[in-house]
C-alpha cells in the first residue's frame, strides 16, 4: 500500500523527490503518512480534496482484497 501511495504522489507533484510515505501497521487497520513539499500540497489534496478522495477511494479498493483498513494522512510540513 506504501508504494500505491508513493507512486500517486509522485505523478502528481513537481518535486517528487520531497515525497515521504510512512507505513504504520495494525493488526486490522494500517496508516499511511504521506508528507510533500509545501508548495505541492494544493496538488495533493486537489480542488475540492478531490484528488485526496480519490487516493483513498483507490486505497480502500486495494486494501478490501487484503481484508485491512487503510487510513490516509496527509501531513502539512
């Protein structure tokens, strides 16, 4: 799930070498810390938080076939 994350980010950003995802796993559920430059967090989150909604939509797709929950936090610098 961390690469899924990763991979999102960076196609989005104009500095994806600033791109930081954490993984912190439960039993049952896991966080994802997606940190970026901040001049790249408007592109993140969207218009709307559209793009962030569509992150986590595509997070949780993935993640029902590992029978998890996924949680995805994007963290401001």
């Amino acid at each position: 799930m961390k690469e899924l994350v990763e991979m999102m980010a960076k196609a989005l950003v104009d500095y994806p070498e600033q791109v930081e995802v954490t993984e912190i796993a439960g039993r049952d559920t896991s966080v994802i810390e997606l940190k970026a430059a901040k001049e790249d967090m408007g592109k993140i989150i969207g218009k709307k938080g559209h793009n962030a909604q569509a992150m986590r939509t595509i997070l949780n797709a993935a993640s029902r076939k590992l029978n998890k929950h996924v949680v995805l936090e994007i963290i401001d610098r």
